[in-house]
C-alpha cells in the first residue's frame, strides 16, 4: 500500500461526498472510471512524466470512491472504509446518483 496515496485519499474522497450531496455527478461512467484507473493506474504509484496525468487520474480516483461510498455497505480501498448514508441528502441528488450508479448515466 502506498501511504502518500492513501492519506491524499483520505482527505480527497469526503471533499468529493460533499460536492456530491451538493448534487455533483462526475462527467465520466463508473466503467469509463474503472477503465481509465486500470489502464493507467501505475501512475498513481509512480508519478507520470506527462503533466498532470497523475493528478487527473487521482481526481478520477478518488470521485469513483466518493460515488461508491454511497452503495449500500460502502466501499473499503487502500486499508480505508468509506460508507455515505442518503439520509440528508434532497431526492433530486439521491435521483440523479442512483441513476449514475444503476446505469452509468448522469443529466
């Protein structure tokens, strides 16, 4: 485990659960998320050459685990549980995550 990457992420992912409960959807799919951290994940351990690749990939990173927080039972990654109850949040927001989550689209 990389503990630089896992304490960024301990301080990126509940920045991004409040953009969400504010009604924020990522612009990319779950599966594209999946994707693209997959194909390019390396370079989250080791830091890119390119500009800015690592910190678009952390970003990707980290909104795909604020979104996953949501689920039911939540979502355990680098050693650190995250679990995000819908109880506060406006049913316009719980709407638009639901069908982000269900069918990878957003509005």
């Amino acid at each position: 485990m990389n503990n630089l990457l896992s304490t960024s992420l301990s301080v990126a992912v509940p920045l991004w659960i409040e953009e969400i409960k504010q009604g924020y959807i990522p612009y990319i799919t779950p599966k594209e998320a999946a994707d693209i951290i997959v194909e390019k994940g390396d370079n989250l351990l080791f830091r890119s050459k390119k500009k800015d690749v690592t910190a678009e990939l952390f970003n990707i990173l980290a909104q795909f685990i604020a979104i996953m927080s949501f689920i039911p039972g939540g979502v355990t990654a680098f050693d650190i549980h995250w679990e995000t109850k819908l109880d506060d949040l406006e049913d316009w927001v719980i709407d638009r995550l639901n069908k982000y989550i269900e069918e990878g689209k957003y509005e």
